[in-house]
C-alpha cells in the first residue's frame, strides 16, 4: 500500500492517530477505492480524447497495447500526484 508507506514516512502523526482510533485500515481502504475510480475514470477519458478504441485493437493490437500502457502510466502519475502522496 503506497499510501500507507507514504503516511508513515512523511506523515507520522496522522498515521498514529489513525491507527490509535482504529480508522487506519477504514481510511487506507476509502483511499484505495477512490484511486480505483480515478484510474478507471481517467483511462476511460484518455482513451475517448486519443482516439484509443476496440476498433484499434482489431486492427493493430501491437499500437493499441503500447498506447493503453501509456495511458494507465499516465493515470498512475496522476493518481500518485493527487491522491497517495498528499
């Protein structure tokens, strides 16, 4: 859990006082399930923007799977920058 290494390297105390009121792994899992959504929201729009479509697939498997990876490298940064690393 990124998040949770991240809380305990650079955010101590919210870490101990999460975990002393019993709402550390409450609040890692709400974490988690607003960064599924994010990632899944965000690859949707990615793909809609660049054109990235099952029709792509079909045609030339090899451009669509390098451009999904790049578009869920992309989201990963994103949802690092403004949701775990915060």
């Amino acid at each position: 859990m990124l998040h949770k290494d991240y809380l305990l390297k650079y955010k101590k105390v919210l870490f101990a006082t999460l975990l002393a009121e019993g709402k550390l792994w409450q609040y890692l899992a709400d974490i988690d399930t607003q960064a599924q959504q994010m990632f899944d929201t965000l690859v949707e729009q990615m793909k809609t923007t660049e054109g990235v479509t099952e029709q792509l697939k079909e045609e030339n498997q090899l451009e669509w799977v390098c451009r999904m990876q790049n578009i869920e490298a992309r989201a990963r940064i994103i949802i690092n920058n403004e949701l775990i690393f915060v």
